[in-house]
C-alpha cells in the first residue's frame, strides 16, 4: 500500500491522504486530523438526505471487522508520522 500526503493545515484537518490500494487503484479523500494533540484518520463517508430530511451517512470503505480498521488506521498514521519527518510545518501569518 503506497500512501501519498497532501499538507492542508486548515484548523484541525493535517493532511489529506491518497491510497494506492494496489496498482492503479487509488482510494482519494483520506483525512488527517489533529484532535486534542491526537493524530486521527477519519475516511470519506457519502452522505445523502431520506424522506424525514434527515441526514444519514454511510462509510464508502467497509472493513470485515474492527482489527483491520484499526490496523490500517495504523499503517496510515505511521506513514504519517514519517512523511512529516521530512516534510516540516510551514506555518504562515498575516498582519493585520
């Protein structure tokens, strides 16, 4: 699995990541976020208005089970953590 990073840095939202699942399979939208210190992946879930107007949501990934969420939430979050190694913040101000 290759995972390509994307620097955002608006508000709590890192990075964005896209996953090559295998070759020429790329899984976009994958967000990286800083919650209270905490690095978090949150994947792209499609959302749609039912008959009630209310809003429901629905994952687009399904894992078979927990562990292999969790483990891939690992793997992005370590690939994370070493891309951002080398690529540093650059956090930029403006003067009012």
């Amino acid at each position: 699995m290759k995972i390509h990073f994307r620097d955002v840095q608006t508000g709590s939202v890192e990075a964005r990541a896209v996953i090559e699942i295998e070759e020429g399979v790329f899984f976009n939208e994958v967000t990286i976020l800083n919650v209270e210190g905490q690095i978090v992946v949150e994947f792209p879930k499609k959302s749609f208005m039912g008959k009630t107007k209310k809003t429901f949501y629905i994952d687009i990934v399904t894992f078979e089970d927990n562990d292999k969420r969790v483990l891939w939430e690992f793997q992005i979050k370590e690939a994370y953590r070493e891309w951002r190694k080398t690529n540093k913040k650059v956090l930029v101000y403006e003067n009012n």
